[in-house]
C-alpha cells in the first residue's frame, strides 16, 4: 500500500480515537458547548449548568484536561475552565450541523 503524505500513523490515530472516546459522552459535550461560549466556568457553576454532582462535573472535567480539550487556572479558592484545543469549536460545528435541532 502507498501512503499518501496526508494519511496519518496508525499511533496517531489511535491517540486521535482514545481522545474522541473522551468526548463522546453527552455532559461532556454540553461543558464545552458551555465553555466555546468564550467565559471561564468553575466546577460548580457547570455542575449547576449541567444537573450534575460535583464530583461528576469534576471527573469529566479531569478526562478532558487529560486529552489537552480544556485547560484550567485557580482564582484563589476557585479553579475555572476554559477550552484548551482550539479545534473544539470546528468539531462542535459538524455535531451541531448533523445533530442540531
């Protein structure tokens, strides 16, 4: 088989497909629809956004941070959430052009 200059390693695309598994759970999705709107969250500010506990908001803010989707800063006692992978907002495009209602 011939690789053409724009196909991928197959190391790449696994890493690309753990970091879709990440996203593919729909709190997730929503917390970055909540923070593509350009503000900085805190945990328990997406809890409430979002009808989570605390501690699920926090664990899917961990996995995201993990993958490099979301980046966070302390503000005193508080640490907020903002987008990190300025990709997100073209993947949030396509799944609201094909799932948007």
């Amino acid at each position: 088989m011939i690789k053409k200059n724009s196909e991928m390693t197959i190391e790449s695309l696994a890493m690309a497909a753990e970091c879709l598994k990440t996203l593919a759970h729909p709190h997730r999705l929503q917390i970055v629809q909540l923070l593509l709107g350009g503000r900085k969250y805190s945990v328990n500010e997406l809890a409430e956004a979002c009808s989570l506990s605390q501690p699920a908001t926090s664990e899917h803010l961990r996995l995201m941070q993990r993958c490099g989707f979301l980046k966070s800063e302390r503000a005193g006692r508080t640490v907020n959430y903002m987008i990190a992978e300025p990709h997100l907002s073209e993947l949030m495009s396509c799944i609201q052009r094909r799932f948007g209602k």
